[in-house]
C-alpha cells in the first residue's frame, strides 16, 4: 500500500510539473551560457553552497573547478571554432584550482599539503585524481602543459605501482575516487605523448578481480560494500576516458539495474535496486522515491558519448524537473551540481587534434 501511495503522489507531482517544465527544457540546453556562468562564479571564488561541511565543501569546491574544465574542454572538441576561447578559459580556472586555498580540506586531513608531497606515498587520491584530470584535459583542448604534468604523472604512477586502492583520506578507500585518478594518469601520459602507463592497465586489472559486485556486474562503491548508483554511474563516466568498451557496458549495466521510466517520457536512476530500501548520503544526494539526482546526472554521460539523443533527453528531462534551470543555472541544486550535469550531458570524446597540430593553439 506504501508504495502505491508513493507512486500516486510521484505520478500527481508529474502531471502538475512536467507540462510546465516541458518548455523550459526544451530552451536549458544552452551549455556557453551554462559555463559562463560557472566560470563567473570561480573566478570570483563564490563557493558552491548548500555543502554540509567540512570535509564535503572543500571536496565540491574542487570538483566545481575540475568539472567545469571538462565541461570547456567538451565544448572546445564540439565546437572548434571556439576552442581558443575554452582554453583561456580552461587556463584560468586551472591556475586557481591549484592554489592550496581549494585543496586546503585535504591538506587538514592529511596535515600535509598534496602538490607539495607529491613525491612521496600517501594517498591524497581525491586531490591528485581531479588536478591529474584537470592538467590532462588542459592539455588536450590544446594549452601548453603544465609543469606539473610530469611529477603529478609520476606520482600516480608510483602510488598505484604500490597499493590496490589509494585513500581519499587516511583510512578512506573509495572505487570511484580512483578511478578519477586513473583517468587523470592515462590523460597525463597522452599529453607526454608516451605509451599507456603500465600501472594503469594492471590497475584495471586488479579492479575488474577485486571490485565487481556479484549480483549487479558493476563496480563497487569500496571495498565491501555493493554497487550503488551513484557510485556506478561515476564510474562509469570515467572508465570512458580510460576504456570506453569497458565504459558503455557498464552505462549499460548501470540502466538495466537502476534506471528508471518516469511519466512523460522522463528517465532517472536509483540509488539502490529496486526493492532494497536505503537511505541516501551527501554522495547519492537527497533521494526521491529511491531515485539518485547525482547518479541520475552521472549517467547521463553514457547516452551523450554514444549520441544517444533519445535517453539524454529523457534524463534532461528529469534534471530540468527537479533542478528548474533560472538563469542559466539550476535553481534547487547546489553549483556543483550545474558543473556536473553540463560536463556529462555535453560529454564527447578526446582526441589528440589539439596536441598533434601546433596551430591549433592559435
């Protein structure tokens, strides 16, 4: 009875919203205007509101800046013509993303600061994985690289050369986290135009044995514990960047298992099966029904990196619902939130175009 009353109201919450929000779907879809104004409210450090405390406002504040950068660099490689503009960009919120202000949370967990221990062994995985990404993407909309490409690269390398899974924070290991870091150290060694780090395959290897959960085929959110979606569809988006065979079987996986056919042609993702009842955490976002909005706002990199128009729109569909776009931004999300569904509803591939010819960069 429960859960016919549950879908009763979800229904009636439609009927009145979508129609409404139908329109203004339609007209959201304007990703430079979407990252003006993420770029705006970098460069005149606005933090990213509605974080629940430390450690989680000093972890969106970075993820603000790396997201963001992926969001320009996807813009960049979909329209060329605009690419010189994206890097300046790109270059901008780089530099600012490595001030120790915005690593400052990590730098309290661990008491040392990340970009200056690089050398050394402890994890630091959140940090270095987004600054990794960051530096790779610069690199590849066509910025000079960065001279941290190389420690940062190295650094990785040998953290992953000595551990199966790195830690966020002491005692902290989370799959998708490292996942991050993964992609980060593949994209630094195609901007040193050197061959696939070594670590990275045995990585993946160590992942697909150790960290499959059984029942649902995806990765697990850490060790020990099941696959969720937020967590999967995370993932998921960063596999593409490392493997993308591996990347569209679990989108795929990751649909079958937790998606979701809304009313009106809507689509979401849950956070947990259907018919296990959990509670939701500052990672799943607050949950509606058992739906996920930051797994449903990951996932949608799988169906814009494989032009799938029909299941993005119906995923937008539900973001525009719940996040109500005003101003080119979303009205009921937190600004971290903005940067990840731009970077993952525009997502595209990476090529080297804008690495291999010098000119570009004009």
């Amino acid at each position: 009875m429960r859960r016919w009353k549950r879908s009763v109201v979800l229904v009636g919450l439609l009927v009145v919203v979508m129609p409404l929000r139908v329109v203004v779907a339609l007209r959201s879809e304007r990703p430079a205007a979407r990252l003006q104004y993420l770029g705006a409210r970098i460069e005149a450090h606005d933090g990213p509101g509605l974080a629940p405390g430390a450690p989680f406002d000093g972890e969106w504040w970075l993820v603000l800046h790396s997201f963001s950068i992926a969001a320009a660099t996807n813009l960049a490689f979909r329209h060329p013509e605009e690419a010189p503009a994206r890097r300046a960009e790109i270059a901008r919120w780089l530099e600012l993303m490595l001030t120790p202000e915005v690593r400052a949370f990590d730098t309290a967990q661990w008491n040392e600061d990340a970009l200056e221990s690089v050398e050394g062994t402890k994890g630091h995985v959140g940090v270095l994985g987004h600054v990794a990404w960051a530096l790779g993407a610069s690199c590849l909309a066509g910025n000079a690289p960065h001279p941290l490409v190389g420690p940062i690269a190295d650094g990785l390398s040998r953290r992953f050369a000595a551990s199966s899974l790195l830690e966020t924070y002491p005692g902290e290991v989370y799959v998708p986290d490292n996942l991050v870091a993964l992609a980060g150290l593949s994209l630094l060694r195609r901007c040193q135009s050197a061959p696939e780090d070594v670590e990275v395959r045995r990585f993946l290897e160590r992942l697909e044995r150790d960290h499959l959960d059984a029942e649902t085929g995806l990765f697990v959110f850490a060790p020990g514990q099941p696959a969720r979606g937020s967590g999967a569809a995370w993932t998921a988006y960063f596999f593409s960047l490392v493997d993308d065979g591996r990347a569209r079987e679990q989108f795929e996986r990751l649909f079958r298992v937790f998606g979701t056919e809304l009313p009106f042609g809507a689509l979401a993702v849950r956070e947990w099966p259907a018919g296990v009842d959990r509670g939701g955490d500052v990672d799943s976002g607050p949950l509606v029904f058992g739906l996920s909005p930051s797994a449903t706002g990951f996932a949608m990199a799988g169906p814009a990196l494989t032009n799938d128009v029909e299941r993005l729109s119906a995923l937008r569909l539900t973001a525009e619902t719940v996040g109500v776009t005003v101003n080119d931004r979303f009205l009921l999300s937190p600004l971290v939130g903005d940067a990840i569904v731009l970077a993952t509803s525009t997502a595209t591939p990476w090529t080297d175009a804008f690495v291999s010819s010098p000119s570009a960069r004009q």
